[in-house]
C-alpha cells in the first residue's frame, strides 16, 4: 500500500513559489545573456573599428600628400580607396564581433536552460 501523503497546501506553497520564480528569472537570465554578449560584442567592435578607420585615413592623408606632390592621379585614388578601406574593415570588425557576441550568448543558454530544468525537477520531487 501508499504512503498517504500528509503535505497540506500551506506547506507546497513556497514551493510553488520558487518554482515560479525559477521560472521568471530563467525566462529573463535566457533572454538577457545573448543580449549582454551582443552589446559586450559591439563595445569592443566599436573600440577596434575606431582604430582600423583611424589608420585608413592615416594612410589616405599621407597618399594625398604624395598626390599634392606629384599630381599622380595613381595616388589620388589610391588615397581614396584606402580611406573606404578603413572604413570597410571598421564595420567588419563591428558586425563580426556583435555577432560572436549574440552567438556565444546562445550557446551559453543551453547550459543555462540545462540548469534551470535540472533545478525545476528537484523541486517538483
């Protein structure tokens, strides 16, 4: 035969409780940790962008230089594609960053939803 189980209802409500909250701030932690890697991502793609777009303008300005001496129209567009280069690797660096971000941010969630369910069934028993 069963046990009768003596548990009344006033002593599964903090359970119920914590279930709930498990559940809500699981919901909020899955949603905010591919979000955090996304912004983590695109701070430092920011940082690294200014750089890379620093030194093609660098470059453009000396080329124009050497164009101002010369007038070699060669290094006229050379100084000009270098500029656009700068600015293409910039945005790269951005995009690729912000990326890897959002992506390891969803790849830490399953572990992290792993967690969560392995949490949830301990307290249902």
């Amino acid at each position: 035969m069963s046990q009768p189980n003596n548990t009344s209802g006033a002593t599964q409500y903090p359970i119920k409780v914590m279930r709930a909250l498990l559940m809500i701030f699981g919901i909020i932690i899955l949603v905010s940790v591919p979000l955090l890697g996304y912004f983590v991502g695109n701070f430092i793609g920011i940082h690294m962008s200014t750089g890379d777009i620093q030194q093609g303008y660098a470059y453009g300005g000396l080329l124009y230089t050497v164009y101002n001496a010369t007038h070699n129209s060669v290094y006229y567009q050379e100084s000009q594609v270098s500029q656009a280069l700068g600015i293409s690797e910039g945005q790269t660096d951005l995009n690729s960053l912000s990326m890897f971000g959002l992506t390891s941010g969803i790849v830490a969630d399953f572990f992290i939803a792993f967690l969560l369910v392995r949490e949830y069934e301990k307290m249902e028993s």
